[in-house]
C-alpha cells in the first residue's frame, strides 16, 4: 500500500501536465467551434438579409405592376368614357340638324327678357312654344308691347300657314332660322332662332318693325 501511494505521488504532475494539456486543447477546440459557429451565423444572416431583400423587391414589384396597372385600366376606362359621350354627342349633333332641316322641331321657351334690359321671366306654361312644321309654323307664345313704359304683356297665339324670307343657315355651332310674319296685325315680325347642335339649346329673338325686341331662352326638341 505504501508503494501505491508513492506510485501516485510520482505520477501526480505528469497527470496534472496531461489534464491541463487537455483543458487547453478542450478549450482551443472551443474557440475554434466557437469561430466557426459565429462565422456560420454571420453566413447564414447575410443569407437571410439577401433573401428578405429579394422578398422585400419582388414584393414592391408586384405591388407597383398593380399600381401600374389599375393606372392604365383607369386611364382606358376614362378613354373609354370620354369616346362613349363624344360619340353620344356627335349622334345628338347628327338628331338636331337632321330635324332643323327637315322642318320637323319645336321651340320650348323656358324664359323670357325685353331688351335691352328689361324685367327676366321665367315661362312655366309647357304650352308656350313655336312649332316648325313642313306646311305651316304654329306660335304660342308671351310678348311685351310698348316702346316706352307702361309696357303691357299679350299672348301670340296663331298658326301661320305661310311665313316670308323664311331661311335655315348652319353655322359652326349649330344653326340660325329665320322668318317674318305680320301676325295678322298692323306691325311685321322677325323671329331669329339661334340653335345649338351639341345641347339642344336655342334663344328666340322677336324683334317688332316697333321697335321692341323680346328673347326667349329654351330648347329644341322633335315633333313626333
């Protein structure tokens, strides 16, 4: 026994040279995992930064060929809207002058002015109007006599089988229809309709050899 424990005493310091070499190593090993273990994760997160950049750009791709294609069916449904009233328009423009001339249109007066500057009146008698016919033109409408005041209203109300200096003359917004009349009376009429293809609207001017004129603001529409 006592021989052992000399043995023990005598290999003491080369098993604690052995032990120590050995945590060296064991830590040596560590540090060299622990390089690669870092340097793997440093791989690995720029790997991921890369692919969530590539993520993040297709994304923004797509989301701008959305954009951009929302902008071009918005842009081809508001060319599609402009072309459908231009068209619309131009079908108005072709009804308009068609009636214009073929002597088939009614003028309805919404309102009323002496001129120059006289008193405005709305007109909401629906049977106020100046129908254009082939054979005869048929005036219903309110008029203010009088050259200087008292100024006093009367209603035309004839149908005139045959008019004078009758004429129809396009122009570049529509149309100017023009004829005289006596009105069965003592004083001659000019009745100058101003027609606006594109809305339908017209302004009536009666003018007296008097010397009074009334307007009539309106519009136009078909005899059917």
């Amino acid at each position: 026994m006592g021989s052992e424990w000399r043995q023990n005493r005598a290999y003491s310091p080369i098993r604690a040279r052995i032990l120590l070499i050995q945590e060296i190593a064991n830590h040596q090993n560590f540090k060299r995992m622990n390089r690669r273990f870092w340097i793997v994760l440093t791989i690995v997160a720029a790997i991921s930064s890369i692919a969530i950049f590539w993520v993040e750009a297709q994304q923004e791709d797509t989301r701008q060929q959305r954009r951009e294609h929302r902008q071009q069916m918005n842009a081809e449904r508001r060319a599609a809207r402009i072309k459908e009233r231009e068209e619309r328009t131009a079908a108005y423009i072709r009804h308009i002058d068609s009636i214009v001339m073929s002597h088939n249109f009614v003028f309805n007066p919404t309102s009323m002015q002496r001129q120059p500057a006289g008193q405005f009146h709305m007109l909401n008698n629906p049977s106020f109007e100046v129908a254009y016919r082939t054979d005869y033109i048929d005036v219903h409408i309110p008029f203010i006599k009088g050259i200087t005041p008292p100024y006093y209203p009367v209603v035309f109300n004839y149908i005139l089988p045959s008019v004078s200096n009758y004429t129809t003359v396009q122009t570049d917004g529509g149309w100017v229809v023009r004829f005289s009349s006596w009105l069965y009376s003592g004083s001659n009429y000019i009745f100058t309709l101003n027609i606006y293809s594109a809305s339908g609207s017209a302004i009536l001017d009666v003018e007296s050899l008097a010397g009074n004129t009334v307007s009539y603001s309106g519009y136009i529409s078909q005899i059917y």
